[in-house]
C-alpha cells in the first residue's frame, strides 16, 4: 500500500501551507509529515565527526596596517569566526529556518559554497572551513532524482520517489533577498519536523554547484578551522530556450 495520498502529495501540502494555515495543519497535512518522516528511514546519512565542509559569506572585514614610510592602510581580511556563523538572536530567515532560529548552511566543496551566495564578478568572499565535531545523522534528499511520466502518475509504487523529489527541489531552490518569505514555509515546516524527529539536519542537492548542501540545525555542531578570502574574477552562465519568440508567434497569425 502506498505511504503517500499520491505523487503530487507535497505540492499539495506546499500550497496548503504557503495559502491556508502553517501554525495548525489540517488533518492531511498532518498525514503527508508522517509519511514523509517515516519514508526517511530510508534516506538517514550519517556525517562523520571531523567531516570537513564549507561556508562562503559575500563580502569581508578590514584591517589597518602600517607599511613602509609609517603610511596606514586598510586591508581586506577575511571575516572572524564568529561572523561566519548565524548569529544566535537575530538568524535571517532561510530556506531551512524561520527567522530568529538559527540554523547553519554549509556545503560538500569549496565552489558549491561559493556558487551559493552567487556573487557578483570583483566582489569579494570570506570562506570558511568548518569541521564536524560529533556523528550527524541527517535527512539526505539528494538521493532521489527522477522525472514521473504521465503512465507513472497511477502507480503507487513511484510515488514516494516523486514525493522526494520534489522535496529535494524545494530545498535545491535558491534562495534571494526578493524572495517571498511564504515561499520558505513549506520546507520550514519539513525541517521542524525531520528535527523533532531527531535528525540533526538535511542534505540536498544544489542548483549551482556540482556538490551537496548540508544544512545542520544547532551550529554548534562545527566549528571554524581556517579561513580565507576569495576575489571573484569570472561567472559562467548557461541559457536554455523554453517557448517561442513573442515576434514568431506574431507572425504566424
């Protein structure tokens, strides 16, 4: 029998919560988090104590010197530790995280941190090593990467793949100030819950680099080892054609 009401089962939850009530789930919103939670089972990773990752942070901070002749100069420098983490009583709100609650976003390798605060060519980066100081077991997502055909929709058996699929989307999406802050309540919503399950945080693919993003819910959970400063010098964008020219169709009429 399958787990799930059907293979839309989180787009229906999704606008639920995003249009009706986020607080108080309704009796089928409560039924698909069960589901989801107990489906993720399946997809507990485990991150070992020491694991290396990364976190990138657009811009840095400023140190005075005195070079030759006695003159003072300011130098770039990278960000201290404690700015590379969210600060505990004013956390922006985040694709994981309600605003005010804290939670760490970090990545597999050095360019996916960086691709994920997606700077600007000439602006500059403090990038962070962090170490894990205890095993975490995570929710991973990244796992689960298929596109349903039509025939698929009547079949049970593919549904629970499609349902994380289009968990794993949601969380991939990026993330930009213009953003509308309801667009983060489902997957908030997902977070609380895969933590009061006792998970420790979620891995999901990125959109912008070829590793995974882990986000870890208590930062405490790593520390600062090394930090550096990066200069952006090049972006590399890629464009695919999705409908018709407005002056194509214009004169096909």
């Amino acid at each position: 029998m399958a787990v799930f009401d059907s293979w839309s089962a989180f787009g229906t939850f999704a606008d639920r919560v995003r249009r009706q009530s986020r607080h108080v789930l309704d009796r089928e919103s409560g039924r698909f988090l069960r589901a989801l939670v107990k489906t993720s089972v399946k997809r507990a990773r485990t991150i070992q104590r020491g694991t290396i990752l990364w976190r990138a942070q657009l811009g840095h901070a400023w140190k005075r010197e005195i070079i030759h002749g006695g003159i003072k100069v300011d130098v770039a420098i990278p960000y201290p530790s404690r700015r590379m983490k969210p600060m505990p009583d004013r956390a922006r709100e985040g694709r994981l995280n309600a605003k005010g609650i804290p939670c760490l976003y970090l990545s597999t390798d050095l360019e996916t941190a960086m691709s994920e605060v997606r700077p600007w060519i000439g602006s500059k980066l403090t990038v962070a090593q962090f170490q894990v100081l205890k095993d975490l077991e995570v929710v991973d997502c990244s796992s689960d990467q298929i596109s349903l055909l039509l025939d698929d929709a009547s079949r049970p058996r593919k549904w629970e793949r499609a349902v994380w699929t289009g968990v794993n989307r949601a969380f991939s999406e990026p993330v930009s100030p213009s953003d509308d802050i309801a667009d983060y309540a489902p997957t908030q919503v997902l977070a609380e819950s895969f933590r009061e399950a006792g998970y420790a945080g979620v891995a999901y693919r990125s959109t912008l680099g070829q590793g995974v993003n882990i986000a870890v819910f208590d930062p405490a959970l790593a520390r600062v080892i090394r930090r550096m400063l990066f200069d952006v010098t090049s972006i590399q964008f890629g464009f695919s054609h999705i409908s018709v020219p407005v002056s194509a169709l214009k004169r096909r009429k």
